[in-house]
C-alpha cells in the first residue's frame, strides 16, 4: 500500500503567484509583489496547489521572517506543513542568515496549529515578546481624561506629521540610518498603508528630530499606533508617553464615534505596561499576547515578524 504522494515545493514567482494568493492575506500579496525580498515557496499535488509559505530573506545574512504559512484543510496531517518548513529552512540557510522567526496571537485560530508545527520542526518554545490592544473612541477619552497637559520645557516641542517639511522627512530619513533603526520602528516601514498625517506627531529638541509616534491608516475610521522611536539619550525620561498621549490626543479631535485603534506594546518596555495596567485597561476592548518562536543557524540575532497574516493554520 502507498501513503499519499509527496507534495512538491518550489520557489513560486510572478503570474505563478496567482493559484497560490488566496493561501495568505491581501497585505502580504503586495508587499510580495513590491519588495524583492518576500519570497513564496508554494506546496503542490499533480499541479494542485495545496499549501503556501511567505517568507522575508534579509540580506548579508540578516534574521529572515516566516510571515505566513497555510496548507489547504483537506491536505493537513499529510507532512505537507512539515515540507514547507524544510523549504523554508533550506532557502533562509542558504542566504547565510542567523536564525529565522515568526510570531503569532496566542487567540488566533490557527495558534494551536501553529505551535505543534513549529515544535515537530525544533524551533524553539513560543515566547511572550509583546501585547496587541484593541480600543475605540471610549479609550481616547480616558487616554485623555487621565493625562495632564504637555509642558512646555524649553527646546522642546511636539509637532504634527503633516506640519513636517521636505526636508524635515529627509532628516527622518537621516535619523533612522545614523541610528540604525530597526524597520519596525522606521515611519517608511510599510508603504501598504499610509501614515495619518494629521494624528502623528513628532518630537523636537532644540530643532532636531528626535523622535516620533507614528499611525497607518488601515481603513477608514481604523489607525495603526505602528511605532514609538525616542532618541537613546532621552529614553527613561518621560517622552516616549508623552508622545503617545499627544498623538491619541490627535486622534480624538478628528475622529468620529466609530473609530478603531490598535497598539502593540513590547514586553519589555515596563513603563508604558504600567502606564497602561494603571489608567488605561479598563477602557481596551481586548488585547491578544504576542508570541515568538525560531530556528537558529548559530549565525547572529533575530527580529520578530508576524504569522497572523496567514489565513488559517497549516
């Protein structure tokens, strides 16, 4: 008797693309077609496309990121989500990276999945690196019933995005190369979506650039909070939430009662977990853990990205 045929993986690009797009999310197929570092290793049988798994190859050996897996529910607990990873693994190996990572939700639908996936193929256990919260109008209210006004210090000052110049957002660019900003704290990380121009905000000392709170639009009435940089000389000082409460501040002077928010907080960053625990839970609608996992090639360090773009798990 023989067991069900081996599927085929292979690197799929261009129009072959196509049978495979509805394995992963709208947002992901995009930036596959933009960014030439996305890559897409497509699971097959006798021509049938089966399975998909997205991945970000960095170079000169940098971390790369599982962004999404999926195989097709008919076709699970048949080793194909198994031969995706070694596809995976072959091709991140292959570009001389340290290690590979993924993240996803601990209430995703696919969380469970996911996890014994990861754990047959010997990355490492999941990790609670950071929490996603999400919130509407009802927060911004209390965000700004609980905080006191912006003092003015001297040489300091919060402006708007929009208020920013040419060459203002050519120094952004200036600052995030001369401090080597990591991509999920750079404002062009993502190109998909806009920035909200009238809600983000900048900080400036003594007319440098020396910070930012940054929001894509994902859909009408719905902000991204994406990233939250402070110069390393000013971290622990205060302006990090300061720049988080003006921004939300923004956001409820031009938003109506149907608007939706969301935020990633970092495990780490032990001030704005308090900040939150103390004045601000009550009014969150929910928050899902964010959780991580990688294989290491004993190569360098790693970066997290996400696995809640894939459609449902392998």
């Amino acid at each position: 008797m023989t067991g069900p045929p081996c599927p085929d993986c292979r690197v799929v690009e261009g129009f072959h693309r196509i049978p495979f797009a509805r394995f992963t999310s709208f947002h992901t197929n995009r930036r596959s077609d933009q960014d030439d570092s996305m890559k897409m290793i497509g699971a097959s049988i006798e021509g049938e496309p089966i399975g998909l798994a997205v991945i970000q190859v960095n170079e000169r050996g940098e971390p790369s990121n599982l962004e999404s897996i999926f195989v097709e529910p008919g076709h699970r607990r048949r080793g194909v989500g198994r031969e995706l990873l070694g596809a995976v693994r072959s091709m991140v190996e292959l570009s001389g990276a340290s290690k590979i990572t993924g993240s996803w939700y601990h209430d995703s639908a696919s969380a469970e999945s996911i996890e014994c996936l990861l754990a047959d193929a010997a990355w490492t256990a999941p990790e609670a690196v950071a929490t996603r919260h999400h919130a509407g109008r009802g927060f911004l209210e209390q965000v700004d019933r609980a905080s006191g006004p912006w003092r003015t210090r001297s040489g300091l000052r919060i402006e708007t995005w929009s208020d920013l110049t040419l060459g203002d957002r050519r120094r952004v660019n200036r600052v995030c190369a001369e401090n080597r900003i990591s991509a999920d704290l750079d404002p062009r990380r993502d190109p998909m979506f806009d920035i909200s121009e009238r809600t983000s905000v900048v900080l400036r000392v003594r007319g440098e650039i020396a910070g930012w709170m940054i929001h894509h639009v994902l859909a009408p009435e719905v902000l991204r909070y994406s990233s939250l940089w402070i110069r390393p000389d000013l971290v622990g000082r205060g302006f990090g939430i300061s720049l988080a409460i003006e921004s939300g501040r923004r956001h409820l002077a031009t938003s109506g009662p149907a608007t939706r928010l969301s935020f990633t907080v970092a495990r780490h960053n032990e001030a704005m977990q308090r900040f939150i625990a103390r004045r601000l839970r009550s009014s969150i609608d929910r928050f899902s853990t964010m959780l991580s996992s990688e294989m290491r090639f004993d190569r360098g360090s790693a970066g997290v990205r996400g696995l809640e773009d894939a459609k449902e798990s392998p």
